[in-house]
C-alpha cells in the first residue's frame, strides 16, 4: 500500500499513476496549537506499507508529520514501513566541522530507526555515508541516469561537466564519462554557512559549453560565483546547470535569473510552487524511478541493475 504525506502529494499521486494503484485513505490536519494530526482511514494489518515524504520548506512540520506517520503504521500491525524520502534533509550536516556541533544527519536516521522505519529509499544523499547511519536497507538512488537521457538528446558539442566543489567530482565525472565530456571542478572555500569564495578552477573550460552539476541548489551562491569564475576563465556562453533537489530558498531564484543560465533542469524530489519557477527552469520527474525500485522491491529484484 502507497500513502503520502502533506509535503509532496503530486509526487505521490504520480507514483501510484505509475504503479496502477490508489493512494492509501489518510487525514492530515494541525490543531490549532501547531500540533500535527494524522489518521489512517483504512486497515492496514500485515500490509507492506510505502509513504512518501519530503523534506520541503516545511521541513521541520515535514519530518514531524512522518514521525507521526511511522508510529501510526506500527501501531496498526503494518507488516513493514518503507520510507520514500527523495530529499533527506538535514543532510549537510553529515559530520563535525567545528567543536560542539550535532551531527544532524545522524540525528535524523537516528530518529527514523528509533520510530520504526524498515528501508529508507531517497535519491543523491548529499554524503553517502548517511547510508551507513542506518542499520537497516537503503536503497540510494541517483538521478544520474535521467539527466544523462535529458541531455544526450541535446547533442551538445565540445562540452564539458563542471563539479561545484571536489566533493561533486565523482558524480560529475560519471556523468560525463556517459555523456562523452570532459571533466573540471570548481575548488572553492567556505567561510560560513551558504557562503562561498572560488579559488581555482581545476580543468580546461576556455571556449566550451558548461554542464554545471550539483545535488542540490539551496541559496544559489555557490553556484553562481561558481558561474562568473568559470566565464572569467573563457567558457562559452551557454552554461547549463542540472541539479537533483531544488531547494531554491531566499533570494535564489532572483540569483538563478540574473545569472542568465541558458537552461535549469532539476527534478521533482521537491515540490516546486509558482514563486520558484522561472523561464529557463525544466523538471523531470524521478516518479517513475521511484516506482519502479517500489515494484522492484515488492517483487524481490535487483535495483542496482536499474544504473548498471
């Protein structure tokens, strides 16, 4: 059985398109106080039960809700709880940087466990050893291969993938292996919290048309500082950026204007209202990604074969 939480019900709706099956009956509502209510309409005794929930502006309520969500299953004798998280947030904060810092992202599986979470599945974790936070299956998806068909039917010439940062270089590197592009990576510091200051630029970019890639954009900064580094340094003038979450928080969208990109692809682990969309802007949809690992694991097959 698929159900949704209130974060991204257009996801869900569209995965159960997909699958061929109803959306499980759930109430969502807050009490006046700010505390969240839901409620399952409909048994679910021994059923394999699928949720989906993102991590959206709401993230705080988001991960609540699904908390509440968690319980409620296990309470009402589900047979297992697998849940679909495409934007884990939290996720940046993966490790002490700095004295007397949480380790939020452990802190969240930590929480998901102790409810009583059976498998997680969530698309380009931001570090992947969040996987390893979790001593039950995770099945860590990527969005590679649909930006790989996106892009490949534009038959873009002299191209070259660009990594925000040396922690993206692997990513992108794959990504460009499957597109026949070069490689090069932007090495930047971090003084603060969304800030960011660009060094060098590692790689021949002088004349070719960029691919700039990344698992998320939230503010922006990074990647157009990111964007005015590589065009000091000659790359042609259109640049592409794709990106798997599009947080778009604060001024962002204004920032992804200015920067004139010649094209935004993103995909929809997030929802994306009215105020963040703009002309350069296009989505492709991870539904059917999710759908298929869910019927993959339902039927007991192989997901990895899915990015061989």
């Amino acid at each position: 059985m698929l159900f949704s939480g209130s974060s991204h019900p257009e996801l869900a709706k569209e995965i159960a398109k997909i699958l061929n099956i109803d959306l499980g009956n759930i109430q969502h509502s807050k009490f006046s106080s700010g505390e969240l209510y839901v409620k399952v309409n409909e048994t679910i005794r021994g059923k394999d039960i699928y949720v989906v929930q993102s991590a959206s502006e709401n993230i705080n309520d988001d991960y609540m809700e699904l908390f509440l969500l968690l319980d409620t299953f296990k309470r009402a004798s589900a047979k297992s709880v697998n849940v679909i998280l495409p934007y884990y947030g939290y996720a940046r904060q993966d490790k002490k940087s700095e004295p007397r810092e949480p380790i939020s992202a452990r802190l969240i599986a930590d929480l998901l466990l102790t409810v009583g979470l059976d498998r997680l599945i969530t698309v380009d974790l931001h570090a992947d050893q969040i996987q390893g936070f979790l001593n039950k299956p995770v099945d860590h998806l990527t969005a590679m291969p649909l930006f790989v068909d996106y892009f490949k039917h534009k038959n873009l010439t002299n191209l070259v993938v660009v990594a925000p940062d040396t922690g993206r270089a692997k990513f992108a590197k794959k990504l460009g292996d499957k597109l026949g592009a070069d490689l090069a990576v932007i090495h930047k510091s971090r003084p603060d919290h969304n800030v960011s200051e660009v060094v060098n630029i590692i790689g021949d970019v002088k004349n070719k048309t960029v691919l700039l890639i990344d698992d998320m954009v939230d503010t922006g900064g990074s990647i157009t500082s990111g964007l005015e580094a590589l065009r000091l340094y000659g790359c042609h003038s259109d640049v592409y950026l794709a990106c798997t979450h599009a947080v778009f928080s604060g001024t962002c969208v204004e920032r992804l204007k200015k920067a004139n990109f010649k094209e935004v692809v993103v995909t929809d682990t997030l929802p994306l209202p009215a105020y963040k969309r703009f002309e350069a802007l296009s989505t492709v949809s991870i539904a059917p990604l999710i759908a298929e690992v869910v019927k993959r694991n339902v039927e007991k097959r192989s997901i990895s074969s899915l990015f061989d």
